[in-house]
C-alpha cells in the first residue's frame, strides 16, 4: 500500500522529535500550507516541505507561551532539521521559515489561540486552523496572480463560508490596501464564490 502524501514529513517530524528528545529539548512551531491542511485532513496531496509560520517561546505570559517570529529557527531545531534532511535525503530547506514574513504586516487575529497541537517526541506542532488558513489562503491567492494561484485551489478546498471569506477578505485588504490589489482580491472572491455557489 502506498504511503498516503503526508507519510514522509510526518516522519520528517517524528524524526526530529526524536533528535530533540534524545538532546533533552523541547521546541514549539505552528505550521501553515499544505503540511497544516494535510495534517488536518482538509487536503490529501503530497507536499515536500513543512512551512514554519511561528515559533513558541516558553516561560512567558499567556501560560504555555507566545508566539514569535520563526526565524531564526531555535538552533537545536536547525540541526535536527538538517541531520533529518541528511538521513532520509530530504532537500536542505524542507523544512523553513519563508512564511514567517507574514509577521511584517501581521497573522489573522486570535490565531494562536486556534491551533491543534500534535507532539512528536520534542517537537510541538501547532497546526494553524481552518478558519486562519482561509485568511492566509486567500492573501497567498491574491498576491500570486489571482483566480489563476495555484494557493485557490487550497482555498476551495477549505469551503470557506460567505461570513468566512467577508472577514478573511477584510483582513487581506490590511495587508496591502492599494487598489491594484483590491481588484486582484475582488476577483479572487468572486471566482470562489461562483466555484462554491
């Protein structure tokens, strides 16, 4: 039987896991893309990187701790990252912090408080919820050309509802409030709307 798509970053995940708990090291990340909509059984499609929106920082207010911009990566992360990479041939970056860029204009509000958690040996992953991923989905889908983005088919398979894509799309407008963008966003809407309908 073949492995399902998710198979081998969860086991990228469990690995590193268990590198941290052999160090005695505990990290925190929450995880977007199609890791996050694998994992939580929206999509079954394969996906050969695991994108790191948010690392946890322990020991600090709200109990259980805050999120933080990912890069860089905690340094016992990185090296399990990359001794994982090594043994199971996986490319250097499969495991990265590209998205965390988000932080510059800011994560839908009340994120942190939505993610499903799954442990793997050292390794907390937060999976970022359906509902933030509508917002991320739709902000991925206008900024990379649209109707067209390969991020739209992710958003339809999210069925975001009426009330789901007004808020998300309130929110996309504050992250880049020209116009050119506004229009490139209404179409994006619109084409979900009609594919939903």
């Amino acid at each position: 039987m073949p492995d399902r798509p998710i198979a081998a970053i969860e086991r990228g995940l469990a690995s590193v896991g268990e590198l941290l708990a052999i160090d005695g090291v505990e990290v925190g990340i929450a995880v977007v893309g199609g890791t996050a909509l694998n994992l939580l059984g929206i999509v079954q499609r394969t996906t050969s990187d695991v994108d790191v929106l948010a690392v946890l920082r322990t020991g600090s207010d709200p109990p259980g701790g805050t999120l933080v911009p990912p890069d860089p990566l905690p340094e016992p992360l990185q090296r399990a990252i990359a001794r994982v990479a090594r043994d199971f041939q996986l490319p250097p970056d499969w495991m990265n912090t590209v998205v965390g860029l988000q932080w510059q204009t800011g994560l839908p509000p009340g994120l942190a408080g939505r993610l499903h958690w799954r442990r793997y040996g050292g390794l907390r992953v937060g999976l970022v919820d359906r509902y933030d991923l509508i917002f991320l989905k739709l902000y991925a889908s206008a900024d990379s050309g649209g109707p067209t983005s390969v991020h739209v088919q992710d958003l339809l398979a999210l069925h975001p509802s009426e009330r789901d894509l007004e808020t998300a799309a309130a929110w996309v407008r504050e992250q880049d409030p020209t116009p050119a963008f506004a229009g490139i966003l209404t179409e994006v809407t619109t084409y979900v709307r009609q594919r939903l309908g």
